[in-house]
C-alpha cells in the first residue's frame, strides 16, 4: 500500500508514517490539521516522509485504498490539511474542475475580478503594493550602507 505513494522513503510502516504526520501537524479551529513540511511557506510546499506530499502520505495511511492513478483533492480548499474527513481521490480533470478561486488573498484582503479573464486575479493589489514598498525600503536602505561606506581616492 505504502508503496504506491511515490517518494515515500522505504523505512517507513503504516503505524510509524502515522505517527510522523500526526507529530508534525497541528489541529486549527476550522477543524483542518495543518502540517508543516519541509518548507517555510505553507501549501504546495508541503513534503514530507522522504519527498512525498503530505496530504498523499495521509491519505495512504489514515484513510486508506489509495489509487496513484487519482489525484488527491482538499475539501476544504486548504492544500497543507492533511485531515482525512477533509481528503477525497477524484481523476485529474475532475481535481481541476472542483478547484475553485479563493475571494480573498492569504491576508484577508478580497481579490478583484480580471477583466481581460472574468477570473479572481491570482495576486492581490495590496498585498502586492505593500510587498513593493518593502522592497523600495530595503533596496534603499541597502544604497544608503553603501553611500555611507564609500570614500572618494585621495588625490595625493
């Protein structure tokens, strides 16, 4: 069974893999349990158990039956909840067609509708705005050091 999830490491049973994905995750009030993986960032980030994806490895394990010629889906919208209530297999075109656009960004903030697509633009123009703020900050920041620890060649 375990070995149909591809890049799994070999030394893990089903009992020790359950274990690992239960001792890396955590349960949120929205009743998701949250991993973290390898990675900083949340989401598709998330590989765990040798470079298999979490929320693969937990349906493996946790609810069983696993098909590698299906994907995975997340219910509940989150791609690093590994809860088994929260995991279904549907083919590949099914996945895509049940994804649907979040109306608000990672840090609340509601999306605007592209009027060249009629989609939820993928990047939020706040969040956006602000992370090019910061970055006019440090690059600015990073001129000034420079400036400061420049010294003319003496003409002597």
């Amino acid at each position: 069974m375990l070995s149909q999830v591809a890049g799994l490491s070999r030394h893990f049973t089903e009992s020790s893999l359950r274990a690992y994905l239960l001792d890396r995750s955590e349960r949120v009030p929205s009743g998701c349990l949250i991993v973290r993986g390898y990675g900083r960032q949340r989401g598709i980030y998330q590989k765990l158990a040798g470079r298999a994806w979490a929320h693969v490895a937990a349906y493996a394990v946790f609810v069983g039956g696993y098909r590698p010629d299906l994907d995975v889906h997340h219910d509940c919208g989150i791609p690093d909840c590994i809860e088994p209530t929260h995991l279904r297999q549907l083919s590949h075109a099914d996945n895509c067609r049940e994804r649907q656009q979040q109306p608000t960004c990672r840090n609340g903030h509601d999306r605007e509708v592209d009027s060249a697509t009629g989609r939820l633009r993928k990047v939020c123009r706040r969040c956006n705005s602000d992370a090019q703020r910061r970055w006019r900050e440090r690059r600015a920041a990073e001129v000034a050091a420079a400036r400061a620890g420049y010294r003319p060649a003496s003409d002597g």
